[in-house]
C-alpha cells in the first residue's frame, strides 16, 4: 500500500464515519434471503449487529457442509463503499478465510470481491478493483451462493 493509502485509512480511524441509510443495505440484505428460497441449498444465515466489536461482517453463513464464511454488504455510490477502518483491519486480518464483501450499485448489478480487497476499496474507487463476479439482473443466485458459500 503506497503512503497515500496508508494515510486515508489511518485518516478513517480518527474521522468519525457516515453511515449509508440503513434501509439500502437492509434492502441488499432481504434481497440476498429471498434469494435463498430460489435455489436448493440448505444455507444458514445470521445477520450480525454487532458494536462491541467493530468492524465483524454483516453476515455469517454456514453451508450444508458446515463451512462458515461472512459477508460484508455495501451499497456503491459515485463508485466508491463506504469501509471503515475497523472493517478494512477484521478482512485483512482474515483474508485466509471465506470472507467477501457485496456490494450493489444504482444500476443494480451485485458485485463480489475478495475480502482481502477491502484496503484497496477503501482507497481506490470500485472500477479500479476487479471483483470475483459481476451479477446482473436476473441474478443468477446459484452460482453467487457457490462463489460465496461453496459448493453443495
């Protein structure tokens, strides 16, 4: 990471954040639960609220097989997330595990990337990060479970 980037994350655990409207994330978040109805996998899900330890992904995911992994939800505005610092640190730190962050733009494609780009969203705008998938409407929900939950 150049001094630059640096710099912006370390600016981010001083700065206080702004948060997008809850409502567009929750509406991510019931997008991807009805989601789960539509495909045959027996896929459990926790959305985790958590302030006492900042910076844990929005959800948790246990598969058929028992094999967790999370997600981190992000509406994409003017193609920049919002990540704060706490978060960048947790998927950094845990960039060995099933981690991704999920992220929907106003065109309404659904992009998934690597937890271990959350520095490099964090810093550069979501055009200059390759994700793993792009989603298009109609979203092909089967092979995003299997991208993020594994296969069944």
């Amino acid at each position: 990471m150049n001094s630059n980037g640096l710099e912006k994350v370390l600016n981010q655990l001083t700065s206080p954040q702004k948060k997008d409207p809850p409502n567009l994330e929750a509406r991510l978040w019931s997008l991807l639960k009805q989601s789960l109805e539509k495909v045959n996998r027996k896929i459990e899900t926790t959305r985790i609220e958590n302030w006492s330890v900042p910076g844990v992904p929005d959800v948790l995911c246990c598969n058929e097989h028992g094999d967790f992994s999370f997600l981190e939800l992000k509406i994409v505005k003017k193609n920049r997330t919002k990540i704060s610092a706490h978060q960048v640190s947790w998927l950094a730190r845990h960039s060995h595990a099933r981690c991704f962050i999920v992220t929907r733009s106003s065109n309404m494609d659904i992009d998934v990337y690597s937890g271990s780009s959350a520095v490099d969203l964090c810093v550069a705008n979501t055009s200059a990060v390759e994700s793993l998938a792009t989603f298009e409407k109609p979203y092909d929900w089967q092979t995003f479970w299997s991208l993020t939950c594994g296969k069944a």
